[in-house]
C-alpha cells in the first residue's frame, strides 16, 4: 500500500511546480537519538508547500 502512495505522489509532483511563497521544512525520523557530533541513522525528510496569497495550501513536495 505504502509502495502505491508513493508511485502516485511521484506521478503528482511531475505535474506541479511549487510558485508563490513556499515553506520548507525538515526532520530526523527512525532510530533512537546518539550522541552529539556522531552522525545520524535517522532518515532525513525535507517537505515543501506552495501557499496561496490566502494563506491556503496549494500543492506539497516531499524527498
């Protein structure tokens, strides 16, 4: 099922390009926390959203 999200939402980005005022952000998921300065396992996610001049959203990116 997650396989058959993810196709879609790739079919669905190559339709759209993010205009306008866009936010951006970014976390850490998965694994337990380490010690500073060592690095990380954890998987980085990075989300972007086109917001309209209402401040509604409009379309999101993911990687």
């Amino acid at each position: 099922m997650l396989q058959k999200i993810r196709e879609a939402m790739i079919r669905r980005d190559s339709q759209y390009m993010l205009d306008g005022l866009i936010e951006i952000d970014d976390a850490f998921i998965g694994g337990p926390g380490g010690k500073r300065g060592r690095g990380t396992k954890k998987a980085k996610v990075v989300v972007s959203l086109s917001i309209t001049e209402e401040g509604r959203p409009q379309f999101a990116q993911g990687e």
